[in-house]
C-alpha cells in the first residue's frame, strides 16, 4: 500500500493525513490476516440408485440404450 500511496503522490494526487489516517485494511471484515480459513460446504444431495446391468432399462430417460 506504501508503494501505492506513493505512486499516486508521485502522479500529483493529493495524498492528505486525513485520507492516510482512512487508508488501513483492519477496517474491514473480509481481510483475514491469520491465513485461517472456514469454508461452508453445503449438504451432498445423496447418491442416486445404482443401475441395474442386467436390465435394458435406462435410469436418465433420454431413450437411448
């Protein structure tokens, strides 16, 4: 971000203490700074039944065998 605020100086914008004391990433919820991560994995739906192979019957229904 040093690095960046300094580009911007650089480029003739007009970097204020006030805009600096706004420009911090703890401010915001989303930015994880332990590296920890929870992912939420929704239920599995189940698995559907197992085709017969002694049968000619199609479990999808599209008509092809």
């Amino acid at each position: 971000m040093d690095a960046a605020v300094k580009q911007l100086a650089a480029d003739g914008f007009p970097v204020t203490d006030e805009l600096l004391a706004r420009l911090s990433p703890l401010q915001y919820d989303h930015i994880n700074f332990l590296g920890r991560y929870a992912f939420i994995r929704p239920a599995a739906p189940g698995l559907r039944k197992l085709r017969d192979p002694h049968t000619d019957e199609d479990d999808d229904n599209c008509g092809q065998k």
